[in-house]
C-alpha cells in the first residue's frame, strides 16, 4: 500500500444552511477542512496509507478536528499538538449569478505560528512514497515557507516523489511573495498542479484566447502553460484543471495532464454544482492516486477528473466518494441512476 504524506492546515469552517446569505438565520453548519487534508481524506477513501501532518491546539476543538480525519482512516499521529486556535473560514455559497463568499479568521492560528523545531521531517517521511502540499501553507507567513522547504527537502532525501497545488489566494499573500516563495519551493516538485488562474497569478504565464470570466476557455493554450511551466522549473508532470463559469451554479469541467511528451484531455462533465469547496483538492488527489496506481496519462486524468466532479456533488470540504464510483463516471456512467 502506498503512503502518502500531506502538509497544511485544518480549519474549521462555518457556513450558513444551504444557500442562506451570512446570518440570513442564526444557525451555522460547523465541519472541518483545509486543502491538504481534503487530499488525504480522499487518498484514505481510496485505501491509501494516508498521513496528515499539521499543528492543532490540544483542546476540545483541536481534538475534533483531529476526529474529523481518523473517522476516515487517515493517519493523524505526526499532528503535533500545541498552540492556541484553530484557524476559521466562513463560507457563504453562491448559486445562480451570486457567486461564493469565503472570508478567512486564522491569523495566529497554531499551524500558523509553527516553528521548525515542531516537525520530526526524517519520521514523518518515513515509508513514504509521496509528498503533496500546496501553495496555501506557505502563505501563512515566512515560518511556513521555511517548513514546506524543510519538509521538501526532505522528502527528497528519500526520494520521495513531491506535488503540490498552486492554489494562490489573494486574501493571504502577494503576488510578489507568492512568486518568490514558490520559485524557490517548486525546485522540489515533481507534479505541478495548477487552475486557470494560478499559473498567471503566481508566474505570470497565461493561456491565450481565454476568458474565464466570460465562460471561454482555449484548451489549446493551456499545452503551452504547461510546457512552460516544466521549462521553468523541470517538473515530470504538468496537471491543470479546466472549469468553463457558466454561474455559481452550473460549471463545464475539464482537465489536462502533461507528461512532457503528450497532452492528455479530459472528457469534459457539466456540473449542477451542490458544494465546490474542494473541488481542486479531489481532483489533486485522484491524481496522486492514479500516478501511484500506475495508470497512463490519460487514464490519469479522466480519474482525476471525474473525483473532482463527483466531489462537486458533496457537501462539505471533504470528497466522501469510492473509487469504484470514480471509476464508473471516468467510464462513462454519469446518468446518476439510483443504484438498487
């Protein structure tokens, strides 16, 4: 069985009912995600050794977030314990016209305030086959880039292989410091995985002919991100996920794998979306999965794709989907018949 080791923050997130604005009543929906742990949940539904590490507080609310992994099977032992919060976000869900709203509490969050000495990197990696992190956790400050360059480096030691997901976000840094601290980390990596967006917000490399704002999307351009992103930095696999916003609610998704050699696309699935909080990190899973499992490329990526689309059916951060459900939508099964 294959390990897998990711590295982030767990968060809790709060979220009014449904499809209610902020405070539309007094009830919010308390459950817990982060972009790394969302991968291992996934990694563990598929029957992988999965190992998520972070730092949580040692009371209650830390404890529970710990529970909301192990429930799935994932291997919570290298999360050290410590430190005062646990970081927020608070999701209100677009539908129609009215898009998402995510605002961010987790300043000074304990995986926030983490310090070298925290992470035993030489045990953790331990067995390890894969290591995947995302542009997310070193975003959190100048401490968190040093330890994803700690832990990188040490999974390179082991030759382990390294993915990590670009996944910029405004709200927590620069483009600037984005760029510098993800030039340096992305030496390390092996599988870039990237968006529509992040490519041009992290490195300044664009698709042509493309509008994600007005729903048109030019494949084609998207072989030239990748090869210059594996000119750039050496990776062995360039991944990049293709969401055509028709509105918050009904999206086209696609994606393409890059080996070096071919260009692999996807079948492409429209969504009627129930929860899209997520999304990305289902489908960076199923890739890790399917690269470890030995598929080809393009039967990496219509597994990466269909996790992904079937996790924008489930609510909450989590991907609570099988892989031989995944198997059978990337087969061609998508009629959502009941199953008796």
């Amino acid at each position: 069985m294959a390990k897998v080791v990711t590295f982030g923050e767990l968060m809790l997130r709060l979220a009014p009912n449904g499809y209610y604005r902020f405070f539309q009543n007094d009830q919010m929906q308390a459950t817990f995600g982060g972009g790394e742990a969302n991968v291992a949940v996934s990694l563990a539904n598929y029957g992988l050794d999965s190992v998520y590490v972070t730092k949580l507080p040692a009371h209650a609310i830390g404890q529970a977030a710990v529970d909301s992994l192990r429930y799935f099977g994932v291997d919570t032992s290298k999360i050290v314990r410590g430190g005062d919060r646990v970081g927020i976000y608070y999701l209100e869900k677009g539908a129609s016209q009215r898009g998402s709203v995510c605002i961010y509490d987790r300043a000074h969050s304990a995986i926030a305030e983490a310090r070298s000495g925290d992470f035993d990197w030489d045990a953790i990696f331990e067995g390890a086959d894969w290591f995947h992190f995302t542009g997310i956790t070193p975003a959190l400050g100048p401490n968190l880039v040093e330890l994803c360059r700690q832990a990188c480096e040490a999974a390179k030691a082991r030759g382990v292989k390294i993915s990590c997901d670009l996944n910029y976000r405004g709200k927590l840094w620069t483009r600037d410091q984005a760029r510098a601290a993800m030039t340096d980390l992305c030496r390390y990596v092996d599988v870039c995985i990237s968006n529509e967006e992040d490519a041009k917000d992290v490195f300044g490399i664009e698709a042509e002919g493309s509008d994600i704002y007005g729903g048109k999307l030019n494949k084609a351009g998207y072989e030239s991100v990748a090869r210059q992103l594996m000119e750039k930095f050496g990776f062995e696999k360039v991944a990049i996920t293709l969401r055509t916003s028709i509105s918050a609610s009904d999206n086209d998704w696609a994606g393409m794998l890059y080996d070096g050699k071919d260009c692999c696309f996807s079948k492409e699935y429209h969504l009627h979306i129930v929860d899209r909080v997520g999304g990305g990190d289902s489908f960076g899973a199923g890739l890790i999965y399917a690269l470890l499992s030995g598929k080809s490329s393009q039967n990496a990526i219509e597994f990466a794709v269909a996790a992904s689309a079937l996790k924008h059916s489930v609510e909450g951060d989590y991907n609570r989907v099988t892989v031989a459900e995944v198997e059978k939508l990337a087969g061609g099964d998508g009629s959502g018949r009941v199953q008796r």
